[in-house]
C-alpha cells in the first residue's frame, strides 16, 4: 500500500510537526504500510496472545508464617519521620 504526496500533506496538516515534502518520509510511511499489509495475511486463529515472549512469571518471597503486622507497627519501625499516620518526605523544592 503506497500513499500520495497529497495524502502525506493531508496527514502532515493534522501532525504539524512532519514535514510533508520529505520523499524520505513518505517511503517511509509507505514502506510502514506495506508491512502492515503483508502482516495482515498471517493467520492468527488459536494463538494465544501474550504480553511478553519470555514464559516467566514473577517470584514471589515464600513466607514462613502469617503476619498480622498494622501500619503502625510498620510506621514504627521506620526511620522516617512520621506525621498523621504518613512518612513526611523532605521539602525538595527550595
């Protein structure tokens, strides 16, 4: 699929920054679309979509026993400073 130099001017009006006399972009774009086009001829049918190829899952820390820890035994043990229940952070705009 190839697009014009019109068509590239009338995507460019929209998208102001792509300057839309480059023939380098507009082959480009039109090899982009070409490619598109051949992928569309895939048959997907039964796969599986994934996020990510890599078959891995996240790992998980194995606790030994249930803790019933509340935030403010957790708030406790913080070296922070602690303000209404919440870790005050330092003023970084100065």
């Amino acid at each position: 699929m190839t697009i014009s130099q019109d068509e590239l001017k009338k995507i460019a009006l929209k998208l102001s920054k792509i300057p839309s006399e480059s023939d380098a972009l507009l082959k480009n774009i039109s090899d982009t679309l070409d490619y598109m086009e051949l992928l569309n001829e895939v048959d997907t049918n039964g796969v599986i979509p994934t996020v990510s190829v890599i078959p891995e899952s996240s790992i998980l820390r194995s606790d030994d026993e249930e803790r019933n820890i509340s935030w403010k035994e957790l708030l406790d043990c913080s070296h922070q400073k602690v303000v209404s229940g919440h870790i005050a952070l330092p003023n970084i705009m100065k």
